[in-house]
C-alpha cells in the first residue's frame, strides 16, 4: 500500500471524457448533470427549512385559492 503525501493529488473518478467528475466545467457535459444534481438538494434543503421555519408559501397559496 503507497503512502500519500502532500504532494500526490488523491485518485480522481474520471468517466466519459477522462476528466475529474468532480471539477466545475462550464458547458454540455457530464459533470453539469452531477453539479446540477447538488445545487438542486442544496435548494431543497433550504427550501424546507425555510417552510419549516414558518414562512410557508404553500400554505399562502392554499390560503389565497380559498
């Protein structure tokens, strides 16, 4: 087993054009579906704390369609 050090990057997870999945390209390709993917769980997540916290839009709109 090989020791890293500071100097050696850790291995990357390349699929489809060889390059790191991981790296925030800018264009069409695989890594905007994965960076996509996260933005949106980030959202999500701020979202329902927000409605958690009582500042609910759903339930204004439940209220106004009454």
């Amino acid at each position: 087993m090989q020791s890293n050090t500071a100097t050696e990057k850790p291995p990357v997870a390349k699929a489809y054009n060889g390059k790191d999945r991981n790296d925030l390209i800018f264009g069409w390709n695989p890594q905007a579906e994965i960076w996509n993917g996260r933005f949106a769980m980030i959202g999500f997540l701020a979202y329902l704390l927000w409605d958690l916290s009582g500042y609910s839009v759903v339930c204004n709109l439940l209220y106004w369609l009454k």
